[in-house]
C-alpha cells in the first residue's frame, strides 16, 4: 500500500490545484454583478462540512451538504436536469 | 489489460471508440437503454431504438472483435409521461428474447417523480415476470441520495433478489446503503460529474472489492469510452497488483454479468 509520502507525491499538485480554483471562482463570483442563487449557499454549506465532517468522511459529508434530504417522490418533474445543489424553497414548496 | 465495458452508451460513441477500446483491451461491451440526449417523439423511435441495441450495435462491435450486450427499458427521464412509457413497456416482449439482451435497465429515476417511481414499479414487474436481472440509474447530483432510497425501497417492497441487481452511479454518499442493502455497485467515471478515477479507487477502499464494477458510461455528454482502463492505471499508481486489478475491472462485472444467460465471452 502506497505510504503518505506516496500519497502526496500523488495527489499534492492536483489537490493544490483544485483549491486555488475553488478560491478563485469564489472571487470570480464575488467580482461579478447580478443575483446569487440557491447553489451559491449550498456550495458554502458544502465548504462548511468539509471542515466539519463528523463521523462522515469528508467527501460523503460534502455531497450530503449538496444533497436534498426530503424523502417523498414530488408530485410532476418541472425540469429533466439537476442543479448540483438542492433549491431548499423548491422543495419546501412540494 | 483484459476489461469489460459493463455500461457504455455506443449508440452516441464513433465507431474509432469501437476501436480503442479492443485496443485498449476490452471484451465485452454492455450497452443499456437510456435517454439518447433527445426525447424520442414517438413510441416507434424507441422501437428503433431496441433495434439499434439489438442488431446494429452488435454488428458495428463485431467489427473490432468485441461481443456487444444490451438492456431494454424506457428511461427515467422519458417516464414522466406515464401512457407514453407504458406503451414503450408493451414492446419490450417483442425483444426480451433476443441473443443479446441480458435485462431490464437502466430503469431509475431522475428527478423522483411519482411517475418516475410507478413506471419504476412497473419495470420491476416485468423483470420478475421473464426472470430478468436488473440495472439501476440513480439520479444525477443533488437527486442522487433521494433517489438512491426510494429505489432501494421500492426494490424491498418488490421482493427482488438483490443479487441480481445492480444499481449505477453510486458515489460516496450512496455506495453504502447499496452494499450494505445487498444490491451490486456500479461506479460511473466521468470526467465532470460522478467519481474521479482517484474517487473510484477511494471508495474500493473504503467499502471493499466485492460486488463492485467500475464503467465508463460513455455517451453523447462529457464522457470517456477508456475510463475504465484509466482508472485501472490509477490502481497502479496505488500499487495494486495486477491480480487485484483485473479483479475488478474483468472479475466482477463477468460474475454479476453471468446472472444473464444470455452472457457468454
Ligand atoms: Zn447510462
């Protein structure tokens, strides 16, 4: 089994990587104008469990952050796709 | 590296795909029915369709040497409209004997309608009537976890073996409960959504090497028909040995793939 040292030799570089473009797309969305919507709180939801993963590991606490958790089928689909972050106020509405 | 392809949509892919993937090592390719990035207009485009899995496909495969399979169904994302799926359902005897079809899938849901979930039913119905293994589509993304419980749910009520049910698409969040439930893994590898080839290699070691596949999924969105091979590459990288390798990306789809009878490489 690879050790930590191998590990980072790894996936340092990428994983470094993917954080200056998670920092930087925050920016990006903080530079520009117009309207936030619901992913914007759901991907700070997301940060906040990865922090904070509890007894999860951090990568089935950040897709539980970016998952709805209601559990009743809803009554018609309105659209095919998906979002990536649940629209709490949609379904609150169902 | 000896592989098989347990779900790739070729009706979407170049016939070059057909190509690197015999290079690549494949041997077999199994293809289920799913959205083809349009909604078909009439129920004759999906009797087409059932035709193009069923004798172009295994034609163009043939090609390159490589046996091509199929599963039959309507998808989710076409199931909205409950009488426009069940008359979809009603041609599926007219195929379900055909040499090729291992199945019914991928039936699922998209975005856990009450429709979604009745022709779900429905499906089920029909594979317990012709004795026929299932695979499963959970939904993408913020869907996924609900979609994930009630099919699991639905599949209890049903009285299904679960060892004959794969359910697709499973990532960190959900790989758990399909396990744990009894039920085949399936982990699809794209390169924008779904699992990473780090994050395949991550979950085989957090939840175990059995009753697990890996698949490419390819289709006619961000997709990659050598997926699989790749993230074989990553289990390298990882200094898995090449026994513990071919296990999962030969191994196991061949054993779960053998509840099919008409299966055979
Ligand atoms: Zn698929």
């Amino acid at each position: 089994m690879p050790s930590k040292k191998d590990i980072l030799d790894l996936y340092f570089m990428p994983a470094r990587r993917d954080l200056i473009e998670i920092a930087a797309y925050l920016d990006r969305l903080d530079r520009h104008e117009g309207e936030e919507d619901f992913r914007v709180a759901g991907f700070y939801k997301a940060l906040v469990a990865l922090q904070n993963p509890g007894d999860k590991s951090r990568a089935e606490a950040v897709l539980l952050a970016l998952s709805d958790h209601s559990e009743t089928p809803i009554p018609a689909a309105t659209i095919q796709g998906a979002f990536g972050a649940p629209d709490e106020s949609l379904i609150n509405s169902q | 590296m000896k592989y098989i392809e347990p779900h790739g949509h070729m009706v979407s892919r170049t016939t070059d795909d057909y190509q690197k993937m015999a290079m690549a090592g494949c041997e077999a390719i199994c293809e289920p029915a799913f959205w083809a990035g349009y909604d078909r207009a009439s129920v004759q485009g999906f009797y087409d369709y059932f035709r193009q899995l069923t004798e172009y496909e295994p034609a163009r495969a043939a090609k390159f040497g490589i046996p091509h399979f199929c599963w039959l169904c309507i998808n989710p994302k076409e199931s909205e409209d409950a009488g426009f799926a069940r008359e979809v359902l009603s041609l599926i005897p007219e195929f379900i004997d055909r040499p090729t079809v291992l199945g019914i899938g991928e039936i699922g849901l998209n975005k856990n309608t009450k429709n979604e979930l009745a022709i779900f039913e429905e499906h089920v119905e029909i594979a317990k009537k012709y004795d026929q293994p299932i695979l499963i589509h959970t939904p993408h993304l913020e869907d996924k976890l609900k979609g994930t419980k009630l099919i699991i749910d639905a599949l209890k009520n049903a009285n299904v073996d679960s060892s004959r049910v794969v359910i697709d698409h499973v990532e960190e969040h959900t790989a758990g409960l399909v396990l744990d439930n009894g039920f085949w893994a399936g982990m699809t590898l794209y390169p924008e959504s779904k699992c990473t080839p780090a994050r395949a290699v991550d979950i085989l070691e957090n939840f175990g090497m059995e009753n697990i596949w890996m698949n490419s999924a390819c289709d006619w969105g961000v997709s990659d028909p050598l997926a699989v091979v790749k993230t074989a590459l990553e289990m390298g990288k990882r200094q898995y040995d090449k026994a513990t390798i071919e296990r999962v990306i030969y191994d196991n789809p061949k054993s779960f793939l053998e509840n099919c009878p008409n299966f055979k490489i």
